[in-house]
C-alpha cells in the first residue's frame, strides 16, 4: 500500500466515522474500491466516492457519465447519472442512509446494517450494491492491508 493509498484511507474513514458509519475502516475500503482510491473523475470533481446514482428526488446536484455494469455474464458501457456531493463526510452519510431507506426492499442492506462484524456488512452489502460478483472480496482485501497497517489487532 502507498503512502498516497493509506492517506485516503485515513481520511475516508475518518469521513465515514463523521457520518456514524458503524464499519468506518471497512466504509473506507469500498470508497477506495468504487474510487480508485480518491482518483476517479467522479470522485475528485463530485466527491461521490462510493459511485452513488443519482436518487429519484435529487438531494445533490447531478453528473451524468460513462460507466461499465456487469449484466447478463458480461460488462457493458452505459451513461448514468451520478450524484454530486459537497463533501465526503456528505457522501459517506447519503450512501448509509440510502442503505437504510433501502433495506426493506433489499435483504442484504438490512443484513449489512445489522451485521456484527466488518466482514459480514461488506459481504451482505456487496450483494446488492454492486454488479461487480468479486466486490467483496476485493474490498477484503484492501480492508486487510489497511488495517494490519493502521492496528495490530486489525478491527475496526
């Protein structure tokens, strides 16, 4: 991990904390993921680190930009619509209470939301949140690296 890498981390988890995110570090493990650890166009023009689409009732403003999904075995480009945060701490907080608002149509955000442990809530959620069907274990994988970094007990 670079120095650049665990500098947004720090501060990504320190924004997910801001936000009462109840996993911080693991919130800022899917960040990096979703961001390219801060260096995506979205990211760095819209603060939107977590690839957020833009809500039907629009809280933020809104960008509209290619992306690639995973559908039907293959990945496919496609323009959508993305939400425009004024900061991160912002993001973090909309991305949580999206889960929330959400999870009595998608089991795996409310298993997420209740999971006891970093590792559960990332798995649970990365069910739905993404097309991507390795999400979880890359967002693992970073998790780890982090924290073995940040504490030897390596928990958030």
């Amino acid at each position: 991990m670079t120095d650049a890498q665990k500098q947004f981390l720090d501060k990504a988890s320190a924004a997910a904390h801001q936000a009462t995110h109840p996993f911080p570090r693991m919130a800022a493990a899917e960040a990096a993921l979703e961001s390219g650890y801060g260096l995506s166009g979205l990211a760095i023009e819209d603060n939107n680190l977590f690839g957020m689409k833009q809500h039907i009732h629009p809280l933020y403003g809104t960008a509209s930009l290619p992306t690639k999904e995973f559908e039907n075995g293959e990945w496919v480009s496609v323009v959508a619509e993305w939400v425009k945060y004024p900061d991160w701490p912002t993001c973090f907080f909309d991305r949580l209470t999206t889960l929330t608002r959400l999870s009595h149509v998608y089991p795996h955000y409310e298993a997420a939301l209740q999971a006891t442990d970093a590792e559960t809530y990332v798995r649970e959620v990365s069910q739905t949140w993404s097309t991507d069907p390795a999400r979880a274990d890359k967002v693992l994988a970073i998790y780890q690296q982090y924290v073995t970094q940040v504490t030897p007990q390596g928990a958030d």
